[in-house]
C-alpha cells in the first residue's frame, strides 16, 4: 500500500484545507503528516 505524504507547516492555511480535504475523503489512515 503506498503512503500520501502531506509537508505541513505551522499556520499554513492550504496545509490546514489539504489534511481536512484528506480527512472528509477517508484517508486519514492513509497519509503522513511531516512537519
């Protein structure tokens, strides 16, 4: 099974929409968050 990687950065809006967006389609199993 292959991993999302999701490059987060503290108070970065998109950052914030991207792992929501991820979360609403089911993938919060699915990918990594690396600060």
């Amino acid at each position: 099974m292959s991993q999302l990687i999701l490059y987060y950065q503290p108070d970065c809006h998109l950052c914030d929409e991207a792992e929501a967006l991820m979360l609403a389609v089911g993938l919060a199993e699915s990918y990594q968050k690396v600060a």
